[in-house]
C-alpha cells in the first residue's frame, strides 16, 4: 500500500523540484527573485538553494525573453532547466522562444534534438489583482504543437504532474493556479509520476457530466455537493492536462450521462472548453441527450475589484444553475 503524506500544493511543487535535482545535476532553476530569501513571489523554491547547489537557483534579470531564451538554450544544449515566468500573463513577452524555438526543436532537427523544459507559470483570478495579472493563459498555446499544457487541482496532481514535467523530453507548460498554492491534500511518499494526458474521474454520478480543471475544478466539487442534497448525481472530471487531452475519459462519461457541463477560467471565445465540447460532439454526438453547455469567464478584461472579477468568471452558484439547465 503507498504511503500518504499531508501537503499542499506548493509543498508539493518544492518536495518534487529538490527531490529530483538532488538525483539529477542537470536540472536547474530559473526565473526572478526565486532564490532565498524570496523563493519566488509565492514562495515555491525558497529553501530548495539550502538542499543543493546554490549556482542552481539562479535568480534572472527582470527579463521574460532572457531567462525563456536561456531556457530553451540549456535544454538543447543538454541540461534540464525549469523556468519560472512570475505571471502567466507574461507569457506572451516569450512567445516566440516558446512557439517557436523550444515547441519547433525536436521536429526541425529531425528527432535529433530535445528540449527538456520546464515552465512555470502563476496564473488566474481571486485576488484581484487586475487584467494584467489575473488572466487564464491554458488555451494560448493549444494552437502549437510541441508544447503540452497541465493545470494541477490538488497536491498529488501538482506532485505527479511535476515528476511526468521533469521526465519529459520536451517542453512543458506548468501551470500553478494561485488560489491553490496553500490548499492542503495529500500526496505520496515515494511519488510516482501521473501521464500527462490522463484524466481522473473524482466524482461519479450519472445525471450531467462536469469538466473542470484546477480552480473550476473545486467549484464543481462543491456544486456537485449541493446538487446531490436535491438528489442529483454528477460526475466530476479533473482533466489536469490541458494538451494533450484525454478525450476518452469525458467520452466514457458522457456515454453514461448524456450530459455535458465544461466550467473554464478563459474567456468564453477560444476557451479550451471549446475544443472539449467540438471534439465530443463529433465523437460522441449520438451519445448526448442534449446540447453541450460551456461556463467561461467573459470576453473583457478582467477587473481589480474582487466582487467585480468573481462576478466575470464560473461560480459554484452558475455552475448549479447550468446543470438545472441540462437537466430540464
């Protein structure tokens, strides 16, 4: 029986990272203020310089493009960097040495080259901290191929993620929802890697069939519960990989509901759901006994005013009302 120990998510980040870079030497750290005392804005990485060599905790100029370039650079050149983007929104600055350098890599070289890269990004609404720190970065980079995208929700996702992350050949997008950093869970002893790619059903029910990712992920926890005190079952999917997606799983679900309900923190134009409820659609469509629902944050930036911003994104109170919905 594998032994279960109590974390968060963040502590689960921080035990994955110096577990593995104190087997492998070839995997350093880098982004803005991540070394002691800070240890990043969320505090992820402090105490890790204690555990290994100080050099591989390398705090970076405040400079996206530079420490993303040299990211991409080490990794082609053999070593095994993990880089911190201290705002997914920030992401756009590096785009091209992403999309176009580190995702690009393994295919222009003809398989001779890998890119083993880590990004880490914070993202996401709940402290209202304005439209250009807030914002949901999961589906910017679904339309390039070569970079595959996780979004944790508990601290064994973040702990088995990270591991799968750090094993991969080539570059992956970690993104850290930071309304979940201090959420406690459990997580295994001796870890062991999750697919990237794998969903997990975390509840079962057989009325509406409900995707959530990270945060959206415990809203929908929650309103399943208040659903099932008015009799109502749904089945809760944790999808925890973005891109590539496990399809089958909501497949297999949706076959036994004839319902589906996807609850996003993008924008509704362009949200992953979009993908998830197009796909379904043409693979299941006779499977559904009704038209596929989607929750998404609105199509504007999003404010600074926490009441505002909630009031822009999915609820536990919208998501209740859209299974009625379904179910009517």
């Amino acid at each position: 029986m594998r032994k279960e120990i109590k974390m968060n998510i963040s502590g689960a980040i921080r035990r994955t990272l110096t577990e593995n870079m104190e087997k492998d030497s070839s995997i350093f750290l880098i982004g803005e203020d991540i070394a002691d005392p800070y240890g990043g804005i969320h505090n992820v990485t402090k105490g890790i310089q204690q555990k290994v060599e100080p050099e591989r905790v390398i705090n970076s100029p405040l400079s996206e493009i530079a420490l993303t370039g040299a990211g991409v650079g080490a990794a082609i050149a053999g070593m095994h960097p993990v880089i911190e983007i201290m705002y997914a929104d920030f992401l756009p600055i590096c785009m091209d040495q992403i999309v176009n350098q580190a995702a690009k890599a393994h295919f222009l070289s003809g398989g001779k080259l890998d890119v083993p890269l880590v990004i880490r990004a914070n993202y996401g609404t709940g402290k209202g901290e304005g439209a250009q720190h807030s914002q949901d970065p999961t589906a910017w980079l679904m339309n390039f191929p070569g970079v595959k995208i996780v979004a944790p929700a508990t601290a064994r996702d973040a702990q088995g993620l990270m591991l799968a992350a750090l094993l991969d050949k080539n570059p992956v997008l970690f993104c850290e929802h930071k309304m979940l950093y201090t959420l406690p869970g459990m997580i295994l002893e001796e870890n062991e890697p999750i697919e990237i790619g794998k969903a997990s059903v975390e509840r079962e029910g057989d009325a509406v069939t409900i995707v959530a990712a990270a945060m959206m992920f415990h809203y929908a926890m929650k309103a399943a519960s208040q659903l099932a005190k008015a009799g109502i079952e749904v089945e809760v999917i944790n999808p925890r990989t973005i891109k590539p997606f496990d399809y089958d799983t909501v497949i297999s679900s949706v076959t036994k509901t004839g319902r589906l309900l996807v609850v996003e923190e993008s924008p509704y134009t362009g949200g992953w759901g979009a993908q998830v409820v197009s796909t379904i659609a043409e693979r299941a469509f006779e499977k559904l006994k009704k038209a596929p629902m989607r929750l998404a944050a609105q199509d504007a930036p999003l404010a600074a005013d926490p009441e505002l911003e909630a009031a822009e994104i999915p609820s536990v109170e919208k998501i209740v009302n859209a299974v009625h919905l379904l179910l009517a």
